[in-house]
C-alpha cells in the first residue's frame, strides 16, 4: 500500500520507519532541503549548528524506538551523559549546577534546604509512578475514544496521577526555598504553559529531567535525526526534499494523490506530520477538515522563540554545556508572555553552549553558542526586537562571564516567528505545537485521525501525545499502530 508521509521531522520519520517495516511502501515528502524539521542543522565558517532541540531527555524513549527494529540507540550515535546535567543562574548571580548523580542531587539539596532531600525522594517516587504509568500506556493510546482511558486504568489511579491539582502546588507542597521551587519547576516550561496551569502529573518531567538525566548525541541533535533517516532508507522509505505539498486531493472521501509544485504522488493512506493547522487549512478543502478557524484561535499555544545562532572566537569559562538564566523575574516573564501576550520586558533566556562537550561543533579555542527567549507566539517579528534582545542577553551573559563578548563575535544568525512560519508552516509561529493543559492533553488534543477522510492521518507535536522530541517519536509510532490496524495489507 502506497503511503505517503507529509513532513520529515521526527514524527514523519518516526511513522515511516514503522509503516515500512510493517510492509507498507512509504514516501516522505519534505518541503525543505534537509530533513529534521525543527530539528535541522547547518554549519557556517567554524561551526555546526542545531537549529532547534538540544535537550537529550527520556532517554529510554529513545531507545525503546530504535529497540523495535533490532537496533539500538549506540547504532547510529554516541551519547554521553552530561554532568552536571544543567545550571541554572540567578539574580544574586549564584549559581546551582545539577549533577548527574542522584545521591549528589541529595547532598545538593539538603546544603539549600535542610531536610529537603528526604522530601525529594518523595516527589520522585510519586514522579517516577507517573512517568513509569505514562510510559507504558497513557501515552501510547491513540486518544480516539474515552475507552482507552478505562482500558488503561486511569480512573483507579487519578489520585495517583495528580491530574487535577497545579504544578506549582505540588512542588510548593514539598519544597519551601524559592530557588529549589524554580529549579523544579523549569521542566514543565518545556510543555508550553505556566506551572500554575500545568497538572501535577507532570512531575514526570522532573523525574526524567534530574534522575534520568541529561544526554547529548556527539555531533548534535541532528545525529538523533540522521540515524532514523538511515534506519528509513534500510527499511526501504524513498524520501523526497525541497517538495513542498500544496495540495491534499480527494475523492468519495478518500484521498487519493498529493501535489507538489513539482508533481503529484498517488497514495493509499497519507500521513500528515507538518504543523496541523497548515494541512487542515492550506491543503484541504473546508468539508474536509476536522477543525475550524475558531478552534485553532481559542487552543493555548506553547510559545515561540527568538535565537541566535553565534560562533564566539574564545572560549567562555563560566559557561556549562546546558545554562539557564533565570536571573530575571520568572512570573513576569510568564504573564508578558502567557497573559499580556507581549514580548517579555526582563525575559529569562537559555544559552546552549555544545562546544563545551563536543568538539566537532567549534574549531579549537573558540564557542558554539545558541540564546533562546520564549516568547508569545504571533508575537511581532522585525529586525529592530531582534536585535534589541539580542544586545539585552549579551548584556547579562557578559555581567555574568565577567568579560566582553560582543566583540568575540565572528558568527550570528537570528531566528524568529517569521522564520518559524515560512520554514515549517507554523501557526502563529510556534516553536513547540500546543501547550500540554489539562484539557489539551490525551483525548483533549486535536484527532490523530481525519474524521471526513477515510484513510487521512494527522502525527506529530499537534496531535497526541504532545510536544518535544520523544512524544513527537511516540506520536510517529502511535499513528503507524493505528494504520496497520485500520488498513492491513493483505
Ligand atoms: C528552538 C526549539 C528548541 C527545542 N528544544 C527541544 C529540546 O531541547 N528537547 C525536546 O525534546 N524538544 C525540543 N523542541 C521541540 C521539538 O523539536 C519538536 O517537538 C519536534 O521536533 C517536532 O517534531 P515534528 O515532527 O512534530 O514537527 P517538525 O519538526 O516541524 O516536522 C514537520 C515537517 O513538516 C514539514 N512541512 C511543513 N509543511 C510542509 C508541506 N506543505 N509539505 C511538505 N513538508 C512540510 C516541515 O518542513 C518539517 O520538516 C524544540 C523545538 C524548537 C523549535
């Protein structure tokens, strides 16, 4: 059966590698040049790149993937295992370092708050009951009928799950120094909304983030990419780039050839991985379509962001592999961006810095350095806000390092909302697809299936299970389970 995957991001990829191996004949067609999606790479004078994630979590999704084709993670890219994990600055100028080590994370926390590590053990030990639940079924379900919820027992452990009750809360329950409370609740940043909106079943993010730790594919991010595109092609996956699909045809509710502006490809089944709203809306026609305007407009967005892509010409001493500057006001940033729908007047930023683990990304004595704002998606893009951030986090990173680094500066790319949209089609320009609330999450989420189109699929980080790289894997497989249940070949 002839499939045709729309997108090669990692869910596209994902989806494909499993539909081949289950026999299906599949075809990605990319718009870009290179495949990857948000997760491309490109290499300027000394540099390599990542243009989008840098944070190796949930490691054991990783390798489950690779494990269903007989291979492993080590196949196709070395990992290593960051320590310490991250750094967070804040507005006093300390510093704390995670390490990799969770009977060191102890000592940490009990050195800040006296007493905190015993309650750590509890928070993980609840985290690790939610992560280990998710993993082995919630978050596998294709979230088509409230059904796979009885199924799967999730009433039985609500309680549980914390379902109902605010991130925010839950760590506050725990923890009482505000610096321990911020640390933990940066993970959930990563799900696009506010703590205070994010459900407390998300403590699993904590769990991966401090006691699985962090990894990091030598070579990039984008290694993680072009191992699955190998793996594609040894299972027979013909992938196409620079096809831009314009247009979705179909026939007695089915469709039936996708058009390029280059040519047409019939199909059978057609998956759809590129941002949802752009499929429903640019390449079908109205009565075909799961959603209307009105419902994209009312859905919560994760932000989008502003980057900068920078080759420095020295190294940066006080700089870690993973540094996150939240030495601004973090509800401030939140409302800004989440409320007022504003740029973020004092935002915290993310400054990436690979070339201190990996020296394929930077020429000796120099830096690999990657800023990133979260920002309000649709927020206003012009070279003026640009650049105006763009001196603002310097301004901080060189009160930090202690030393100019303006002047060390022999590469710079910025990237941004408009960017966002005329690369991959994104609504709003979003970074990360829809934030995970609570009723945007499981069945909530919009349909992994068109319900006007027989045998149209919809995979990614719109869909179930949610945004981030290893749900955007697990989405992949979640649809391919689906479509091998639906279409079998005969
Ligand atoms: C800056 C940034 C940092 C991030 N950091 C992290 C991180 O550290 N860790 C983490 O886990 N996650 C991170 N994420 C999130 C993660 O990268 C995404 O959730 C994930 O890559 C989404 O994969 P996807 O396949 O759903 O979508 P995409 O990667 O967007 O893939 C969709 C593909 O569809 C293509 N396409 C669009 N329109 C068409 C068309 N008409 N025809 C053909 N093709 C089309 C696009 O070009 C794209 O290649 C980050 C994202 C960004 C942007």
């Amino acid at each position: 059966m002839k499939t045709i995957i729309i997108g090669g991001g990692f869910a596209g990829l994902s989806a494909a590698a499993q539909l081949a191996q289950k026999g299906y004949n599949v075809s990605i067609i990319e718009k870009n040049l290179q495949i990857g999606g948000r997760a491309r790479q490109f290499s300027s004078q000394d540099f390599v790149f990542d243009m989008g994630p840098s944070w190796y979590w949930m490691p054991d999704v990783f390798e489950k993937f690779f494990n269903q084709f007989n291979k492993s993670t080590s196949d196709y890219f070395d990992l290593v295992k960051l320590d310490p994990g991250f750094q967070m600055i804040f507005n006093d100028h300390k510093t704390i370092s995670i390490p990799s080590s969770y009977t060191k994370l102890e000592e940490l926390f009990e050195q800040i708050e006296p007493g905190s590590s015993n309650k750590l053990k509890k928070f993980m030990n609840e985290a690790k009951f939610k992560y280990d639940f998710s993993m082995d079924s919630l978050i596998y379900e294709p979230g088509i009928s409230f059904n796979e919820l009885f199924k799967i027992d999730i009433f039985k452990n609500l309680v549980k799950l914390q379902v109902f009750s605010s991130y925010k809360k839950h760590v506050a329950k725990y923890f009482k120094d505000k610096k321990i409370r911020t640390l933990l609740e940066f993970p959930v940043l990563f799900l696009g909304t506010a703590p205070k909106e994010t459900p407390a079943l998300y403590s699993l993010m904590a769990y991966s983030g401090f006691v699985q730790g962090t990894y990091y594919p030598m070579g990039g991010f984008h290694k993680v990419i072009s191992g699955m595109a190998r793996l594609c092609k040894e299972l027979g996956v013909k992938i196409y780039t620079n096809e831009d699909v314009q247009k979705i045809h179909i026939h007695n509710n089915k469709a039936y050839q996708i058009e390029t502006q280059t040519q047409t490809y019939a199909s059978d089944i057609i998956v759809a991985s590129a941002d949802y709203h752009h499929i429903e809306n640019k390449l079908l026609e109205s009565q075909y379509r799961n959603y209307s305007e009105k419902y994209w407009n009312k859905k919560v967005f994760s932000p989008s962001c502003l980057l900068f892509y920078l080759g420095i010409n020295k190294k940066l001493k006080k700089l870690i592999h993973h540094n996150l500057f939240f030495d601004a006001d973090i509800e401030k940033h939140i409302k800004d961006i989440y409320t007022d729908k504003n740029w973020p007047e004092n935002p915290l930023f993310y400054a990436c810095c690979p070339s201190k683990t990996d020296p394929t990304v930077a020429l000796e004595g120099k830096e690999n350095l990657f800023l990133l704002i979260p920002i309000s998606p649709g927020s206003e893009d012009n070279d003026h806000l640009r650049e105006k951030y763009f001196k603002l986090m310097i301004k901080r990173l060189e009160k930090y390092c202690g030393e100019n680094i303006m002047e060390s500066i022999i590469y710079k790319k910025s990237y941004c909302v408009n960017d966002f949209k005329t690369d991959y089609n994104a609504y709003k320009g979003n970074a990360y697809g829809l934030a995970n609330t609570l009723f945007q999450t499981a069945n909530f989420k919009p349909s992994i299936i068109n319900k006007n189109v027989s045998n149209l699929y919809y995979t990614g980080q719109l869909t179930v299970p949610g945004p981030g790289v290893p749900p955007s894997l697990i989405s992949g497989q979640v649809v391919a389970k689906l479509i091998a249940e639906k279409h079998k070949i005969k």
